[in-house]
C-alpha cells in the first residue's frame, strides 16, 4: 500500500527529528537507512511502522516493498531523512527492537560483549560479525554508541534485526550475566594467553568481552573475566582495531564449536 507524494513530504518532517538520540529514546523509533536495513526490519513481525521510498526506488525494490506501508517521498525528502553519500531511495521508520540483558546471553554457546564501543561504525560491524559467526547475542555494554544510530544500523548491513542485542549500562553486570547463564568469559586483551593456544578453553559456551577501541578493557572489567586471551600480532602492527579483533576471536570459537560437535 502506497501513500501519495504530499502525504509522504509532510511526514518526513517528523521522521527526520529522529536523527536525535533523545528523540528516538523517548519515541522508541528509529530509521533503518538501505534495501538491506530495510529487508531485515520487514524480516520482524511488528518492527516496520512504515517505509518511505521515492517513486522510482518503489518501483525498483517492489518485491521487497510487497508487503510494507509504503510512503512515497520526493528524492529530496528522502535525501533528508538518509545521512548516507548515496542514499537507495528506501528508509524504514521502525520500532526498538533491543532485548532484555538476559535473553541475549542465554542458551546460545556464542556471545559479543562490546565495553564502551563508541564507534558506530564498529558497533555495527561487531554486530554484523557476531551474526556471520553464529552469536546467538549482542551486549552493548557501559557508554556505549546508540545501537540505533544510523551509521550503526548501517554497518551492521541488517544484522541488527537478526541478532538479538541488548543494551546494558552496567558491563560488569553483562559480565555476570553472561556467567550466570553459563558462559565462559573470555576478554580481549593484549596481555593474555595466545588465541592459538586456547582451543581447550575455545570449545566452551563463551562469551567474548571486548573493549574501547582506544583504551581496551579497564582492569576492573578484564579482572571479571575467566580467562585473557590475546591475538598474536606477527607483524610491525601495533594493534588489530576493534571490528577485525571481534572478527578474528568469534569465528576461532565458532570453528572450535564445530570441532567439537
């Protein structure tokens, strides 16, 4: 179903206010920005409120749109509402989605537990990691980036509606969560055990405990955990950034759980 152009130009006026975080704290709404954001928002029950879309992109991705509340919008009323170079012509106005501490840590054998990540992007690209390695959660722990900011949406490239993720102001509390639920908590850290010498501990229920991407894990945080393990840098690289750490630790212990199987 399709709204007319007129209809479509006055409601983007109210959408755009949610490029804010308090907006979309207190609306409980976000936009999910791309033809890929967008088919993993339809791809929850209940998650679109509506999508706007420029006649021609309609028109494009209409198996897609088959089943949507679609607005259309002039190209430059969809423009504001896409903070991308390159906008598709496609925004979803969706409902939160995030789950309780609890259901993101529980009966799954693989966990992400982000500290502090304050980058969007690798936000969303450890979400989009953790769902390519086969997470059955997400912890976006302590002062951490807005799961629903855009260029997080954007990175995780729809894995934010296949994940459950869970917001968690509190990391020590993801961290006993996680172990309350069974896991093993494995921190990310430059002084551990190698990573190529762990795949005894690599074949348990873990939890993997990632930091800041400029300062690591606080000694606090990292005591908490069960075991510090390390990726070994060969080279002259002073460090892996934080997205390809994540990538790196959660696909050693998805092949490890296969192993073992």
């Amino acid at each position: 179903m399709s709204l007319p152009l007129s209809a479509g130009n006055a409601r983007v006026k109210e959408a755009r206010k949610l490029s804010r975080r308090s907006v979309r704290t207190e609306r409980r709404l976000f936009l999910a920005d791309g033809p890929k954001a967008v088919e993993g928002a339809l791809g929850v029950p209940g998650c679109v409120v509506e999508v706007f879309a420029t006649p021609s992109a309609a028109e494009q991705y209409a198996g897609l749109l088959a089943t949507a509340t679609v607005t259309l919008v002039e190209d430059r009323a969809l423009q504001a509402l896409s903070d991308s170079v390159t906008p598709a012509g496609v925004v979803a106005l969706c409902r939160f989605l995030d789950v309780p501490l609890a259901d993101a840590v529980t009966g799954t054998p693989l966990v992400a537990i982000a500290a502090d990540v304050r980058d969007p992007g690798n936000a969303g690209t450890v979400i989009r990691c953790a769902d390519a390695a086969g997470a059955g959660g997400v912890v976006l722990a302590g002062d951490a980036v807005d799961l629903y900011n855009p260029k997080t949406v954007r990175a995780s490239v729809g894995s934010a509606f296949h994940v459950p993720v869970a917001v968690e102001r509190d990391p020590a509390a993801a961290v006993r969560a996680a172990q309350a639920a069974g896991l093993m908590v494995l921190a990310a850290d430059m002084d551990g055990v190698s990573l190529f010498d762990s795949d005894e501990v690599l074949t348990q229920p873990t939890a993997w405990l990632l930091g800041n991407e400029a300062w690591g894990l606080p000694p606090e945080l990292r005591e908490l955990a069960d075991h510090v393990v390390s990726i070994p840098i060969y080279g002259r690289a002073e460090s892996l950034n934080l997205a390809t750490a994540a990538a790196v630790c959660l696909y050693a212990s998805a092949r490890a759980h296969r192993v073992t199987r």
